[in-house]
C-alpha cells in the first residue's frame, strides 16, 4: 500500500502494472519456431541487442523480425513472428480500468512504457476490441518508449515528461513492477511504488 498523500501527477508503467503479461509465453513461443532456448527473456535483451533497439525506435519492425528469423535460422512469416512476440501480452481487467477513471478525476495520470511498434499495435487493438475506447484515453498522455526514444530506467525519459508537462518531481509519482525503473525515478525526487508481484494497482490509497 502507498499514500497518494501531497501527489498530483501519477506516471504509470503498462505491462506487469496495468497489463498482465506472461513472458514464458513469447519464449516458449519463439522456442516453437525454431530460437534456441535462453534461461528467460532478459537473456535475449543486452544493452545493444536488438529487442532493446527495437525498444527504442533504432531500428523497424521489419529489421527487428529479421533479427528474430536469423535467431530461428529458418524463413518464417511475419505472422508467426509477431504471434510469437505479443504471445506474453495478456488483458487488462476491468477493475484495473474503472481504477484509472476514478483517479484520473483526482490526478493527472501519464502512461510511461518500455515498448515497441508489434506490441503497441497489438494491445491497443485488444483493449479497443474489448472496451470499446482506446487505452491512451485513461491518460492525459502515454509515452511509448519506441517513439520518444528514450526508455527506463535512464533518467532522460523520466526528465522528458516531467519538463514536457511541467510536472514538479516531488508532487509526482511513478508506478513500476521492476524495481531499478522505481529506484531511478525516486532518484529524481519522485516518488515510487514498486508493484512487486501478486500486488495490484488498487492497493495503492489515497
């Protein structure tokens, strides 16, 4: 449980946080055509590999699927790539959802994800399927971390909402399930939640 006591911006990771997710399911997946087995997804993503530059909009769609067919070593459809890769992309309940509304009446709530365009495509796809609106309308604004550029935990994407929005740190809170993302953002003068595991959004009181 935390206090929202004295805050009036909350900043919002998605997946893990307000979007379940499995990431056993992507690599067992990917495993099924063909990639050779890693001891968890981390294991794929280094500072420079591909996924991270995918994360930040260094390199498309495209290329990033390339990537994945050399790693199988067979020429596979996109289809089945981008199967594979939004296979650990679950739902959003809805309870999560009528969560957001309620605070959004109160603070200003900013979503700030480490992402990319196969993954955004999809669950924007899946979210307006199911509730009819677009998940971006439960911010005022989202920020992609393929499109600005910019990802956790390195400050600069923290310090580009802040200045966009004129956001004072100390009035602010961020909401991550990965604990370097939380400690990097109290290092700003925020304040964190780390959202650890079998914890949900709507512990978090006023």
């Amino acid at each position: 449980m935390t206090t929202l006591s004295n805050i009036k911006n909350i900043i919002f990771d998605l997946g893990g946080v307000i979007l379940n997710i499995d990431p056993k399911k992507t690599l067992d997946e990917l495993y099924k055509i063909g990639v050779p087995k890693v001891d968890n997804l981390k294991a794929l993503i280094g500072p420079c590999s591909p996924p991270t530059l995918y994360e930040i909009g260094a390199i498309s769609s495209d290329e990033f699927r390339e990537w994945i067919k050399e790693q199988a070593g067979r020429n596979i459809s996109d289809e089945l790539v981008d199967k594979a890769w939004t296979a650990m992309l679950l739902d959003v309940p809805v309870h999560r959802v009528e969560f957001l509304r309620r605070l959004s009446k109160e603070y200003r709530l900013f979503l700030f994800s480490n992402t990319n365009e196969i993954h955004q495509r999809h669950y924007e796809q899946k979210f307006k399927q199911h509730y009819h609106f677009q998940i971006a309308d439960l911010f005022e604004k989202v920020y992609y971390s393929h499109i600005i550029g910019l990802r956790k935990p390195e400050p600069e994407g923290f310090l580009h909402i802040m200045n966009e929005n004129a956001l004072h740190a100390n009035e602010t809170l961020f909401v991550d399930d990965m604990e370097v993302n939380v400690l990097a953002a109290e290092s700003l003068g925020m304040k964190g939640f780390h959202l650890k595991a079998n914890m949900d959004i709507s512990e978090m009181k006023g």
